[in-house]
C-alpha cells in the first residue's frame, strides 16, 4: 500500500537579521502550508546569514531565546504542521556559535535537535577562504528524527561530502535524509546535483535538501536547486534559481523498492587495509 507523503522545501534568500529571515521564510510557509505540506524543510541558516570578508556570520541568541526559533514554533503550532528548520545559529559555550537543526511538532514542540558535525575549512581561491570551525562549534552526535510520517536523518550543508554519516542514517533506519544549506555558487555548480544523487543511490534513501538562493549580505552566493532526490536517484523537484516553495508527493515504500532492488546497506563486508610493496628480484 502506498505510504504518500508531501514536502514542501523552502527555497530562501539569506537575510542579515532575524526579521527579515522570518519576512522571508513566513510567507513561503503559509503558502506550503495552504497548498497541503505535511513537513516543511527550511535551509542551512535559515534564521540569518551575512558574511565578513570570508567568513560567514549569521545572526546568533541563544536558544531559550532565539527570535527565529520561538516565531517558527508558533506557526507550527498555529497550523498543526511539522517543520525542520534546517538550522540557525544558536550561541555556544566557548564563544563561538553552533549550527543547530530543528525538528519541531505540530504543537511547536522540539522534537529534535541536530549539529553541523563536518567543519567547512577550505580555500578555493587565492581570496576565498572559509574556516567554519573558527566561529563554529562542531557537533559530535549523529541524528535521526522520529516522526510520524517516516524516521528522518539530519546532516547540514558540508556534510553531504561525507557518505558514511548518510549510510550510517539509512542503516540506523531513515528512510529520508535531508541536508538543508547554504551551499556556495561556485561549489554548487559543479558537484550539488550528483552530491545528492550519489547520496541517494548509495543509501536507496530520499534525499531531500533546501537550499538558500542568491546573494549573502556582505559577500558570496548560495546556489539554490533545493533538491527532491528518489532513492533510485532521479530529481523529484528542482527549485531552481529564484525564491519558493518546492513542493513534492513522495511515497515512501520507493525505500523499500529499491533497498530489494540494490541491497547494498545489508552487503557489508569487514576487510582490513594491506600496502602492496615492490621488491626487486636479484
């Protein structure tokens, strides 16, 4: 029997301040919501994003407090609709904030709480360089949210790069995976698209990833082309480039299609690391 369900991906623009972001991510919501959304999925720094040179720095508050987080609550528990905001900025220990996801009920209850746990320490050029773990506090744990659609695991952004965190989700029992991000333009036109593929064939999951679009206030890009991927690989939805709602119906017995189809989550193999070594023969 067929276990439909529908989404609806957020597609925003990054906003320097708490206001705006909710301006922004507001009205999407309401529209997702009328046209039948079961879940909604917002991107990477949803709540805000601006940037210093290379740096990204997204508005932060903590998270008894966080204006974002207690406005998205309410309008989750105005509508009786599920919401993952894919994460905000939320202020940590040390100093340095942590890049937080969010799993909240139809009664505006959390019901999850993911950290980014994959740093993005990398230069591309000669003058772009991002050093997320120097203003970000990495995570260490793993996350599955229960809910009552589908078992759903959280990755964030940079994570993607990273297929055991998704194969290790898909074999604790997702049946989605979602990376919500901000994904920069450059790095987005060129391995988004079949980072998520691959994501999807290797796991037999669906992969379902919103992403910021457009100019980030201060400097730098987000690709957009939040993305709806079947566990066989095939895009669903594309949002494209402009702001929006992507919205899909997915069923979710597909996982179990293709888990018979290719099982390869049930074909580990332990196996041990040898170097081969040349030797001259006198």
């Amino acid at each position: 029997m067929p276990r439909p369900l529908d989404i609806a991906c957020l597609q925003t623009r990054p906003r320097p301040e708490f206001r705006p972001a909710l301006d922004e991510a507001l009205p999407l919501a309401d529209t997702a919501a009328r046209a039948g959304a079961d879940i909604l999925f917002l991107p990477e720094y949803c709540g805000g994003l601006q940037s210093e040179g290379s740096a990204l720095t997204p508005p932060s508050a903590p998270e008894s407090e966080h204006p974002f987080l207690q406005e998205m609550q309410g309008f989750a528990r105005d509508r009786k609709i599920w919401i993952n905001l894919g994460s905000i900025a939320v202020d940590g220990p040390d100093g340095r904030i942590i890049n937080r996801g969010f799993m909240l009920d139809d009664s505006g209850e959390i019901r999850g709480r993911y950290d980014k746990i994959n740093m993005f320490d990398i230069q591309l050029s000669e003058t772009e360089v991002y050093h997320e773990s120097a203003r970000v506090s990495p995570g260490s744990k793993a996350v599955i949210h229960d809910t009552p659609f589908a078992r759903i695991g959280h990755t964030i952004c940079y994570d993607l790069r990273f297929p055991q965190l998704f194969r290790t989700l898909a074999q604790a029992g997702a049946e989605i995976l979602i990376c919500p991000a901000a994904f920069t333009k450059k790095t987005g036109e060129a391995h988004w698209h079949v980072l998520n593929r691959a994501r999807a064939i290797e796991t037999t999951r669906f992969v379902i990833s919103a992403c910021a679009i457009g100019p980030v206030p201060g400097g730098g890009e987000c690709y957009g082309h939040s993305l709806v991927v079947s566990p066989w690989g095939e895009v669903i939805s594309d949002g494209g480039t402009i702001p929006g709602v992507v919205q899909a119906r997915i069923d979710l017995d597909a996982v179990a299609e293709a888990e018979g189809r290719v099982p390869s989550l049930m074909n580990d193999r332990p196996f041990t690391l040898s170097h081969s070594s040349h030797r001259s023969v006198a």
